[in-house]
C-alpha cells in the first residue's frame, strides 16, 4: 500500500539539514540532537513510535545513538519499509556490544567491513539493560497508522514522533482524519505524567503553494 502523499525517498534524515553534499546516514538528524537538548533523557529507556519512518533513519537513531528501549517504525509504503530494514541491518552490525568491562561503540565498525563480513546478529543479553541490548529494538510495519488496527503498533508508548508527515496525513485524511491521528496518539500514549507525542510543522516552501 502505498499514497499519492509524501512517499519520498530520503525524506528523512541530517541530509534535509545540511547544505552540500549529503552527509553519512549515521549523521544524527538535528530535530533529534534539539529535542535531546531540550529535554534531557527524552528517549532513553523509552518506548517510541516513529510515524512516517520513511527509509527508518529516525528509528534507528533512536535506538543506537538515543538509546531508547524499543522503537516500532511506521509507513504506508512497504519499499520504504524494506529500506528501513536494511539500514537498521547495517548501522547495528557497525556497533561494538557493550561488555562488562566497556559501553557500546556506535559506529565501531566500517561499512566496509559489514559489506565485506555480512550483518552481525547479536543475541539477546539478559544481563543487559534493554536500552543498551546487545541488538537494538526496533521493528518495521507498513501501515497507513491513521486507520490500522495492526496490534504491532498499537503501543501504549512513551513518545509518539510525527516528524515532517503531519501535511500528508491531513492530505491523505482531511480534516477529520488530522482529527482522528491526534485522538489516536493521545490514547495510544503511557498513561503517565511525561509522556508526550512531538510534531514537526515546517514553513511552506514553493514546490507546497500549488498543494490545496
């Protein structure tokens, strides 16, 4: 399944932010590093959903460089999904495992050598905490989150993402579907005192003025 609304490859990520050359995929996208310097700890030791994943930029760095305990990524569109599952493949084999003796390396290991070697699948360490498991938590689903009764993104979570997608969904869904994705993030919340569902409204650019 797939929408005529914001399926776009690399939407996600540092290369939105910087100008020049794309920087590396593992290049921590700033809306992330601001939110974490905003509010210290927000994604450590949390359950997240991340709605519009996209290729899973934000996903994965919410579980390798942020630390979160589980991420679930959503989209509607399923090459997007794979994307997101061969990234999160690749960026985890790059980490050298925390042992008694150090914490985790993020990034330790060459592209290079993961091309070479193939994709390294750790184990589940019951002596690890789950924010710094041996293999981060995150899984993939192909959804229009809107609408899904899937029971793999139902949560509850303790932070919602809905990074750059809120247009789309309101293109997609109108007015009362823009009213029913926030009824759902609401419900789909921890109930407890700070958790919170972040948006991100940029301006209108000029490729969006001819958009109704």
């Amino acid at each position: 399944m797939s929408t005529n609304w914001g399926n776009y490859k690399d939407y996600h990520g540092a290369a939105r932010h910087f100008p020049g050359s794309s920087p590396s995929t593992h290049v921590q996208d700033p809306r992330l590093t601001l939110l974490e310097s905003l509010i210290p700890g927000l994604f450590r030791a949390k359950t997240c959903l991340d709605i519009g994943c996209n290729a899973g930029l934000i996903s994965v760095q919410l579980a390798i460089d942020f630390d979160a305990t589980s991420v679930t990524g959503v989209d509607i569109d399923p090459k997007l999904i794979s994307q997101a599952e061969h990234h999160l493949a690749i960026r985890s084999s790059r980490v050298r495992p925390a042992t008694p003796e150090s914490q985790k390396v993020v990034d330790y290991f060459p592209i290079s050598a993961v091309l070479q070697h193939g994709y390294r699948f750790e184990p589940d360490s019951p002596d690890s905490s789950p924010a710094l498991s041996n293999w981060p938590c995150v899984r993939f689903v192909s959804a229009d989150w809107v609408v899904s009764a899937n029971p793999a993104t139902s949560g509850p979570y303790d932070v919602i993402l809905a990074l750059s997608v809120i247009k789309w969904i309101h293109l997609e869904h109108l007015d009362e579907g823009l009213v029913s994705f926030f009824r759902k993030c609401s419900a789909s919340l921890v109930a407890a005192t700070g958790s919170k569902p972040l948006c991100y409204v940029r301006g209108i650019t000029a490729p969006d003025k001819g958009v109704p």
